[in-house]
C-alpha cells in the first residue's frame, strides 16, 4: 500500500506566483489605477486609449482576484493600498519603485547561473549611468522608497546642532533633504555618480533646497571625502561593498569628520553573524548579488564592530519602526 503524497499546492503557488507580479506591474504601467481613482469601465478606457477592450478587462478581473481593484457593476475602483499608492501625481505615488522591481525580473531568472558561477546576471553600470532610462527609474524607485525611512530618520538619529553631513552614495538625495528641513542650520554635500546626480539634481531643486545641498559627483570608493564634516550618513550602499571596503570607508568617514562627529550607517542587516535571519535580508542579499559583483547584506553585530575598529565609540544599533527594513548603526567620535 502505497504512502498518501502530499497535497503539490504550494509547490505551484510560488511556481505561479509571477503572474500575480506581472498583473500588478503591467496595471501600474498602464496607469489602470490613476483611471480607477474616480472609477472606470472597460468601455471608457478603451475609448481614452489604445488598449484592447478582452485582454483590458481580463486584467482588469485579475486585479480584482489579487484584492488591488473592486467592481460593482461595470465600474472598477481602487483599494484603498492602490489609491494611497499607485494614482500618479499624488505625493505618495509609488509607481518607479515597482518599474525597478519590473527590470529587476530579467536578473531574478538568471538565480540558477548566480549559484553556479558566483557573478552578478545584471551589470550594475546599466542602472548607475550607462542606460539614461533605467538609471532614471532606479533613482525615482529609490527616491520613493527613501521617503518612508526619510520620514523616521531624523527621529531615530538626532542631527541638531550638526551644520554639515556628507551623504555618501546619497543617490535621490531623498535623506539629505529631509535632514535638511528638519534641521536649522545644516548643509549637505552629497556624493555619488555623475549619471546618478543628473537625476538628483532635479528632486533638489523641486524640493527646494539647492541652495543648502551641494552635489559632488564621484565614486565614492575613489573620490576624496574632504574635512570638516560633523556628520556623514552611509545608507543603502554598504549592501553593494565587501567587509573590507566597509571598513575604508567607515575610516574614511572618521578621517573626514572633526572632533564630534556623527556616523549613521542605514541599511538592511542580517541580525546577526549567523546571517539567516530574517528572511527579508536573505532575500535582499540574493538581489544584491545578482545586481552587484560584491554585493550581499551585512550583519547588525558586524557593522558594530567595524564602527568600532575605525575609532567610534558609544555604537548602538536603532531599528527602524515597521514595515521599513532599514536598521541604523550610529557611532561617535568623540
């Protein structure tokens, strides 16, 4: 008699799920949720557009199945998670963030071949310079993201009294700018690639604030950091460096503050050295490897220690509050 095999679902749920992805990404493509803001038929799109009305309302269904739409009728309105997030031109838009999760899916079916030779699928300059277009949509994407945590940070870091920071790899400069306004009296220098600052430059000056954010185009592994900074934020890029490149630049960081200055390192962090949890960061690091030759994610305890190494003192690491993945390490010179 044989043995009873277990029921193959879950199997074919993950196997599958990338439909549920491309029906979100391609409904956000086709701005179906800025239309479902003040409720659409599949009539009155198809009359505004060039889509085609079957495989439109078929889409249409799917997000109804995947809980981003309702219908009542005819008429198909948003959720609640898509009208805070997915209308264009609300200030809560999130829509680049889900065109850089989209281009990142040609790198998440070359996984097999990372695990096989250990090289990244994707080469990073694509999305640092060399294609205009995809470096666009991954500085908006993480402008985008950057907003919920810049929206924290100043509480989880306190920056008062501080009058210049160097944000290093500071991409949209989507922090500076919060520290900035948040803060009397400070200045920001951010540093990063060239092809990346054309973007930055744009979200400053809309921001308001170019007249108290300098731009440093550069590599920040090369380029010199300068003096007299009293506060430097390293966020989201230690993911993309080796232990020993953290650690230059967590001396480099030292070298270039005067005697009270403050470093935050924000990023996503295994919890520990065991780097299995959580799950989120396992996840992360995998990305991170198939998009950068060196890049992975950094242990919590590993991070402290290194701040610690380059001559910090009083390191403590500051989760951020959920859902924000980022965590702080935050160290003092003085």
């Amino acid at each position: 008699m044989s043995a009873t095999l277990p029921n193959p679902a879950p199997l074919m749920r993950l196997a599958l799920a990338y439909r549920s992805s491309m029906v979100l990404f391609a409904a956000s493509e086709l701005d179906i949720f800025t239309a479902a803001a003040n409720g659409c038929t599949v009539a009155e799109l198809a009359a505004t557009s060039t889509l085609r009305p079957e495989p439109l309302r078929l889409l249409l269904e799917a997000c109804v199945a995947e809980g981003m739409l309702t219908r009542d009728g005819d008429t198909y309105r948003n959720v609640p998670v898509t009208d805070a997030f997915l209308v264009r031109g609300r200030p809560t838009y999130g829509g680049n963030g889900l065109k850089y999760a989209e281009d990142l899916y040609p790198a998440w079916g070359g996984l097999a071949e990372l695990v096989r030779s250990g090289h990244p699928t994707l080469e990073p300059e694509t999305i640092l310079g060399v294609d205009k277009e995809k470096t666009r949509a991954f500085v908006l994407a993480m402008h985008e993201r950057a907003r919920g945590i810049g929206s924290v940070l100043p509480q989880m870091a306190d920056f008062t009294g501080r009058t210049h920071l160097l944000d290093v790899g500071g991409g949209p400069g989507t922090y500076s700018v919060e520290l900035v306004r948040r803060t009397p009296g400070l200045r920001s220098t951010v540093l990063d690639l060239p092809g990346v600052l054309e973007v930055t430059s744009e979200l400053i000056r809309d921001a308001g604030f170019s007249d108290r954010i300098e731009l440093k185009p550069g590599n920040y592994l090369t380029t010199p950091f300068g003096s007299g900074f009293d506060a430097v934020l390293l966020s989201g890029m230690m993911h993309r460096e080796t232990a020993d490149t953290c650690q230059q630049l967590l001396s480099r960081s030292f070298d270039a503050m005067d005697g009270r200055g403050m470093v935050v390192v924000s990023d996503v962090f295994f919890d520990d050295d065991t780097k299995s949890t959580p799950p989120f960061a396992l996840y992360f690091a995998l990305n991170m490897m198939l998009t950068s030759p060196d890049g992975s994610a950094h242990a919590k305890t590993e991070m402290a220690r290194w701040l610690e190494q380059a001559g910090f003192r009083n390191v403590e690491v500051r989760d951020l509050p959920p859902p924000n993945p980022h965590s702080l390490v935050i160290g003092f010179k003085a």
